[in-house]
C-alpha cells in the first residue's frame, strides 16, 4: 500500500459543488443568503416581516430546512412568497447539494432573492457552504452576549448579524455593546443590525442593507 | 447527527482523491482532528463502520485519528493557553476576551491505498 497525503478538509468537495452553484445561480439571477441561528432565534419571523416590508420592491423567495417539520414553510406561503420545504432527515445543516435540490424543487422560481433558512445551529451550517451568496447570522437577545466567544466560526463567516428581539432588552441581562465588541473583534467587516421583529425597530436599516446588497451583487456581474 | 454528515462528506471527499490518484482501494484512512472540534469520535468511528461497508472503494477501511491540542489565546494579555485546562477565560489574566488559535480542526491527513497499476498490489511500501 502507498500512503498518500491529503491534508484536505472535509469540506472540499462541497466547497466544490457551492462554488458551482453559487455560478449557475449568477447566471440565473438568483442572490441566495444563508440565514444561520440557534433554534429558535427568529429566522422564520425575521423574514416573514421582511417580506411583509419588502413587498413590491423586490421578490424574496424561502427555503426552509427543517429537521422534519413543515411549519415554517406554511408561515411564509401564507405572505404569499415562494416558498419550499426541505427535510434534511436528522441532518444538522444544509450542504450545497441539498441547496441545489431546493433550487431546482421550486418551479418557475421567479424571486430576485432567495433565502435559504437554514437548520437551527450554530455550529454545522457555519461549516458547510451552501453555495450562497452571502451569510447572515442571527443572535436573538434571549441568547446572550456571550454567543460570540462560544461560536466564533459563525460570527467569523457571517457577512451580516442581526441582534433580533431587541424589545426583550430590559428583560435580559444582554450587553448590546459587549455583543457587538465582541462580533467585531472576531470579523471587523460584519455588519450588525440590532432590530426587533415584533415592533419594527431597525428593520428598516436591516432591509436597506438587505437591498443594497442586491444591487452590489448585480453590479459585479 | 453531525457525525454522519461528515462520515458522508469524507467518503466523497475520498472518491475525489481516489480518482486523482489512481486509487483501487483505501486501506486506512488518517484524520487530523481538533480536541475541540465538537466531533465526538465514538459516533463518528460508529458512522463510518457502518458507511464503509456498503462502499467498494472503503470496504474495511480502517480509521484512525490524531489529536489536535487546542490553544486559546487571550486579546488583553496576548498569552495562550490550553484550552481543555482552562476553558475561555485566561488563566494568566482572569480575561475573558479569549479566542480559540486551533484545535477546532478536522481534516484527512493521509489515507493508505492500492493503486490499479501498483504492481506489488496490497505490499507495504515506503517513500
Ligand atoms: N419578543 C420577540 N419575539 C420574537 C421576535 N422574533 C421572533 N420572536 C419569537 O421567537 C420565537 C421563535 O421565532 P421563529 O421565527 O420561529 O424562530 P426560528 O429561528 O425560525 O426557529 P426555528 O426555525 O425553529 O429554528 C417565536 O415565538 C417568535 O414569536 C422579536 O423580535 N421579538
Ligand atoms: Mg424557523
Ligand atoms: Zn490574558
């Protein structure tokens, strides 16, 4: 036998095939965000409000994954956005071949913007390149100030960090400033949008960024 | 299950090199793995015997793993530290503005492997 040294991450094949689609998706005009949280931080609300906002101003289609369930992809075809299911069958994130599947699952897609809600984790899908185009990371104020020094890859990876819940301030013991001291010092170019989905508060810096995001992306092309 | 989806990401990863290298079957496979990397090798050793007999090019494929220590440096004092011993805060300076330098790694180091045109087919051989 021969001993061959590889040295390769895992992930190398997947980087593969993310980088392939994050091409074809260009081709199609199709900007995909993956939205990355723990369980439970407000992925699901945060785009439903957003889509609310946003509507006719730009199309925003959902791919929600889900261990199993189909909830979150009821709450959003209820606003009348595209919208598609994907059961990831116990699996703890969405990799760029599951992404693609999604894609090619929602017929006559027609969205400017597609976001791909992924497992809630903050450890997996940070991991895994979905083949989007950029990342956006919640931290819901419930969680802590703390997240960033347990889950520094996410916070790492992220182009955007969005702080939702912000009307539970006074009931938490969260130091917004040390969150994002904290963010900061792991990625000095995320972005951070605290914002609350339930008043409103800071969405509408979140959504401008979101928009001109978009038109940077189309401008590259 | 994160252990499965990387037991999955790792045998097509080992395809890939299969191909490039002339692979006609592996006979062990290294891992180079971080004291923190979250992985739990019990399950992963678990997921991968049971993946491996139902793929030709892994069949009995061994695995083996060596540890990365892991070492957390401290943004207020600039020391470092093992991580295992002490966790996020710094034992030089009581901070807890620390991030982790490595031991979150998980790679393939190497893997044995018989070649299609190794005429000494299944012979040890050195470099
Ligand atoms: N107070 C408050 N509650 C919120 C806000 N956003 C979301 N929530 C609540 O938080 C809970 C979880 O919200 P979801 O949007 O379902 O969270 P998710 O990240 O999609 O959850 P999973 O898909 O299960 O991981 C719900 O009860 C929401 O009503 C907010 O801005 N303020
Ligand atoms: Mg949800
Ligand atoms: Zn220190």
């Amino acid at each position: 036998m021969k001993v061959i040294e590889l040295r390769r991450t895992v992930t190398d094949s997947n980087d593969r095939d993310a980088e392939a689609l994050r091409r074809e998706l260009r081709s199609k005009g199709i900007f995909l965000i993956n939205l990355m949280s723990a369980a439970g931080s407000g992925k699901t609300t945060l785009l439903s409000r957003t889509i609310t906002d946003l509507t006719g101003k730009v199309d925003i289609g959902v791919m929600e994954a889900d261990i199993a369930s189909d909830v979150d992809a009821v709450r959003i075809s209820g606003l009348g956005a595209q919208s598609i299911q994907m059961h990831t069958d116990g699996m703890c994130h969405v990799d760029a071949g599951m992404a693609r599947a999604g894609i090619e699952a929602m017929e006559d897609l027609k969205a400017d913007v597609v976001f791909l809600e992924n497992v809630g984790n903050l450890i997996c899908p940070a991991e895994f390149d979905t083949g989007a185009h950029r990342k956006v990371m919640i931290l819901s104020v419930p969680e802590g100030d703390d997240k960033p020094l347990k889950y520094p890859l996410m916070f790492r990876e992220s182009d955007a960090l969005v702080i939702t819940k912000t009307d539970a301030l006074p009931y938490f013991d969260f130091d917004l400033d040390a969150a994002k001291r904290r963010a900061l010092a792991l990625n000095p170019d995320i972005r951070i949008f605290p914002v609350s989905a339930k008043t409103g508060e800071g969405m509408a810096e979140w959504e401008d960024w979101l928009l001109s995001e978009l038109e940077a992306w189309k401008r590259d092309a | 299950m994160h252990e499965l989806g990387i037991v999955e990401h790792v045998i097509r990863t080992l395809h890939d090199v299969a191909e490039e290298n002339n692979v006609r079957r592996i006979g062990s496979v290294t891992l180079e793995v971080g004291e923190v990397s979250g992985v739990v090798m019990d399950l992963l050793t678990d997921c991968w015997n049971w993946f491996r007999e139902k793929d030709d090019l892994v069949k009995g494929a061994e695995l083996l793993t060596e540890t990365i220590e892991a070492v957390t440096v401290c943004t207020a004092c600039d020391k470092t530290y093992r991580t295992v011993d002490h966790g996020k805060t710094c034992p030089h300076c009581g901070s807890k503005e620390t991030y982790l330098l490595r031991g979150n790694e998980f790679s393939i180091k190497q893997i044995e492997a018989e070649l299609f045109d190794d005429p000494e087919d299944g012979e040890p051989e050195t470099e």
